[in-house]
C-alpha cells in the first residue's frame, strides 16, 4: 500500500475509505500483451474518475515500458 493510500485510509471516514479502495481495485491497467493489474494493486487511488487515461508503466509480466490503458471492469489477469 502506498503512503498516499495510507493516508487518505486514515483521514476519510470508513465507509468513503472503502469505497475509494472499491472503485480504485475495479480500474484496471492493462499492458498491450494483456496483462492487467488494478490501479489499487500498482499503488494509486482512481475514485469518482471518468474517462480512460493512459499510463506508461513497466509491465509486471512481460517487463516491457509500455502504455497501460486504464479502464473500469476489465478482467484482472493472474500472471
């Protein structure tokens, strides 16, 4: 967990805490070889978001620096 999930857990009431944490593990990352992660799981927090930014990140399984798009309800791929 990142200091910036720790905090905000910390300070908002319980129940907007765990909708946050909710929401956030729904957002998915995915790599181009189809490797997704949440956006919990990589540290962040996507809370009350529209909209599928992308990320450049090093993927987890194929260890590439690539853009991630970000989008809510994609399937988490175990790797």
């Amino acid at each position: 967990m990142s200091s910036t999930q720790k905090f905000l857990l910390a300070i908002l009431p319980k129940s907007w805490a765990q909708g946050m944490e909710t929401e956030s593990r729904e957002w998915m990352l995915q790599c181009p070889c189809g490797y997704a992660k949440s956006v919990w799981d990589w540290g962040g927090i996507r809370w009350k978001a529209a909209g599928n930014p992308k990320k450049y990140l090093r993927c987890s399984q194929c260890g590439e620096m690539t853009w991630h798009l970000c989008a809510k309800g994609q399937q988490q791929q175990q790797g």
